[in-house]
C-alpha cells in the first residue's frame, strides 16, 4: 500500500512538473510574441477581403460602363498608355474577367511601380497609382515584413508564426481535462465568474475550438516564408512533387538562373521556381501583346491573367493566373519571336505537394470557396486576437510589482531536459524555432543567472 502511495506521489509530481515546464514556455512564448501575433492577425483580416476593400476605395479605377461597344484591343490600349507615360515601360497587363473592370497595366515609371488603369471600351487612361502606396500592399507589407521590410523583418514574422505552433501545441496540453467531470472552463466558458477566471476562460476556451483552424492558417502560411517556404520548395523539388519535369514542351529542361517568380507577376506558389526558358530569335517580328492574348485565348487560359513582358532580347512572354480559383492556375513561357509555347504548366501538373500548397495558399487568402473562406478565416484571425488580448490582461491581472510572474521553474532536470529536447525536436522542423531556442537557453545559463536582479525577475 505504501509502494502503491509513493508510486502516486511521483506521477503526480512528474505530471505537476510536466505542467509546469509547458505553462512556462507557453508562458515565455506568448509575452513575447503576443504583439507579433496581433499584427498579423489584424493585417490578414484585412487582407482577405482584399477584392471587396479594393473594389470599393478604387472603384473609379477599377470600373467602368458597360457599352455595346466592343472593347479596344489590348495592343490599342497599351499605345494610350505609352502616349500618356512617354517615359515609362510596360512590364505586364491584367485581363480580368468583369467586362466593367479596366484593364490594368504593370509599368516603371522612375524606377518605381506604377498601376495604370484603361477604359477597355475607349482607351482612356483613367488614372495611375504608385503600388507601395496602394492600401493592400501595405497590409501586405504589415504582414510579411512589418512595414519596416528587409530580411530581418521577414525572418521576426516567421519566428513568430512558427513559435504561434507551439504555443497551440502547449496550449492545448496545458487546457486538457485533469479530473475535470464539468464542461465549463474545458469546452464552455464561465461567462459569469470573474477576474482572473473569467479571461482565463475567455484564452483558454476559444484557444480549444480554435486550435486546429489556427493550425492550417499558419502552417499554409509558411510556403512563403523565408526559411521554412526554402525548406518545402527543396523537398517539393527533389521528390518531384512540386512541378513536373514535362513541362516543357520544347527541347530539354533549360539551364537558367532565372526563375519564373523573378520576371514575371501573378505566379502560382508552384510554379514560382519554373527555370525561364529564352527566346531563340530567327528572324521573327518579335510578337504583340495581341498576339500573346491570343495564344491566352487559343491555350484556353481562364481570366483573369497577366501577361509579364519579355525582359531582353532572350527573354519570354510569361502568361500566369493565380488570382482566384486554384484550379485554374497555369504558368505558360512563350518564346517572343515564334510563338511557341516553352513551357506549359497548370494545376493538373503539379505533383501532390505542389496541389496540396496550392490548395493550402488559396485557403488561407480566402479564395478555396469564396465568401464563407473568407468569414472562417475572419473568425480564426479575430479569434486569435481575442486570445492574445485575454492572456495579456490576465497575465497583467496576476503579475507582481518586482516580477515577471512567470510560472515556477523549481521543477525535476529530467523534466526541464525532457521538453527542452522535444523542444529542439520541433527546432529542426522550424530551424528559426531552433535557432531561437539556443539563444534563449545560452542566455539563460550564461547572462540571466549571473544577473541576480534579472534573475528575479523573470522568475
């Protein structure tokens, strides 16, 4: 009975310590992150309802009178829009599938991106508009690179979604029933208790129901990422599972430092690293943007499109459309001089990785199913506000004046050892994870305890 009693006593410790050790990464994890994780939640609630947001605060660019007109060809427009920016080159064109939207050509003006915007019906120049100042690059540019830019930035943005899996993961071991039989606090809140309890369930609550849509919204994130997005394309591309090796209808796999995302615009995730075939010039008339749209039409590319101009006297027509239905994506190089197709490829194409990330992207820009993708994905990035904001003020609400208020770490080394290993584990799937991890733990044994002051006060 005694043995049976001890043998009790030190699960329950080894449980307690277990609990302890989570509550404390999960703790250190969300002070830090928390403001990270608001931003981009907020950024990308706005950014999925970019067609509405931008439908709306640029209609007068955006649209135009239908007529009975038949529209101007797209070779007649780009001529308006050289006659009125003199100085400026083309760099693609836009055909979408609204017959009242304008068409929208891609032009460097001065060295910087600039919109124009065409009536297709009259070729009147409607307007322009610098791209770093159009209102989605910006939340674009919040949510990638937190305004400030640079791979620095860049980086910050992708530790803190890949430390928001962890904070789920311990989270939810954290939130588990320990001989709970009631259902509130687990699975419903108790909206009327108060203080610390109240915002403990409204963190702890959502954060369950949530857990697993939160999941897929940062794991369909990291494919463009820096680190983790290098990390799938090598895989996609060395188990052939990104894009196919066939996709190019002429001659063998062309040896190019150029890749498809580096000169042209509007390309799907899995064919962004398509190396960019060159145009062989055989005493062809080089090819107008009429005839690419033609070869659009003929190859029964589905609108919208955008057509990226050839860059150099090698360079290639790409036909790309990634804007909506993932179905629908193709990526076509076509040589500038003859015609010919060099390189076709298009969702039934992509290997099982590449569809699943394709998939995955569309699903997290709102774009898998329309509306409803873009309210579950509201929800999530509301949802994940509302927990960042509930576990500050209950962490304010528990904290004392001369300390962090950080959970206990008077724990058994073999547990501390035990999670920190299962903690670098997860660092070599998220190297910056990894990276961040033996920072944190160099500091901890070299700076934090010869500081008796900080030492305290981190707890």
């Amino acid at each position: 009975m005694e043995n049976t009693t001890k043998q009790e006593k030190g699960k329950n410790q080894t449980r307690n310590g277990l609990y302890q050790t989570m509550w404390r990464w999960h703790f250190y994890a969300g002070i830090i992150f928390a403001p990270f994780l608001i931003i981009l939640a907020f950024s990308g609630a706005v950014y999925l309802f970019k067609p509405q947001i931008e439908s709306y605060i640029y209609k007068d660019f955006y649209f135009v009178e239908e007529t009975s007109a038949a529209t101007l060809s797209v070779n007649a427009q780009a001529e308006q829009v050289k006659e009125e920016y003199p100085s400026a080159s083309l760099t693609a064109v836009s055909v979408f599938d609204d017959e009242e939207r304008t068409t929208k050509f891609a032009t460097m003006q001065d060295g910087k991106a600039v919109s124009v915007y065409v009536d297709p019906y009259t070729g009147k120049v409607l307007g322009d508009m610098p791209v770093e100042e159009e209102l989605m690059t910006i939340f674009m540019k919040l949510h990638s690179e937190l305004i400030v830019g640079g791979t620095a930035a860049n980086r910050l943005v992708e530790l803190a979604a890949c430390w928001a899996i962890i904070l789920i993961l311990t989270g939810l071991y954290i939130w588990w029933p320990r001989n709970r039989a009631s259902i509130w606090g687990t699975v419903l809140p108790r909206v009327r208790s108060k203080g610390r309890v109240f915002w403990r369930d409204m963190h702890a609550v959502p954060a369950f129901w949530l857990s697993l849509g939160l999941l897929m919204l940062i794991l369909t994130g990291l494919p463009w990422s820096g680190v983790m997005g290098e990390q799938i394309n090598r895989v996609a591309t060395a188990t052939n599972t990104g894009y196919p090796a066939f996709s190019f209808s002429f001659g063998p796999k062309p040896e190019s430092v150029a890749v498809t995302k580096d000169v042209a615009e509007d390309v799907p995730w899995a064919s962004e690293n398509v190396p960019v075939p060159a145009s062989v010039n055989n005493q062809y008339v080089p090819l107008t943007l009429n005839d690419a749209t033609g070869i659009a039409e003929m190859k029964d590319i589905q609108k919208p499109y955008t057509i990226s101009m050839p860059q150099g006297e090698t360079g290639v027509f790409t036909i790309a459309t990634s804007h909506s239905r993932p179905f629908d994506n193709a990526t076509l190089h076509v040589d500038q001089y003859s015609g010919a197709v060099l390189t076709d490829v298009r969702y039934e194409d992509y290997g099982f990785m590449g569809k699943a990330i394709t998939l995955g992207i569309a699903l997290h820009e709102g774009k898998l199913f329309g509306l409803a993708n873009q309210l579950l994905g509201l929800l999530l990035c509301i949802g994940l506000i509302g927990m960042m904001v509930s576990s500050l003020i209950m962490w304010r609400k528990r904290k004392p004046e001369n300390g962090l208020g950080a959970p206990g770490r008077n724990v058994d080394i073999k547990i501390k050892r035990a999670v920190t290993i299962i903690m670098l584990l997860l660092g070599l799937i998220m190297p910056l994870v990894g990276i961040s991890i033996i920072v944190v733990l160099l500091l901890d044994k070299l700076v934090f305890v010869r500081i008796k002051r900080l030492k305290a006060w981190l707890g």
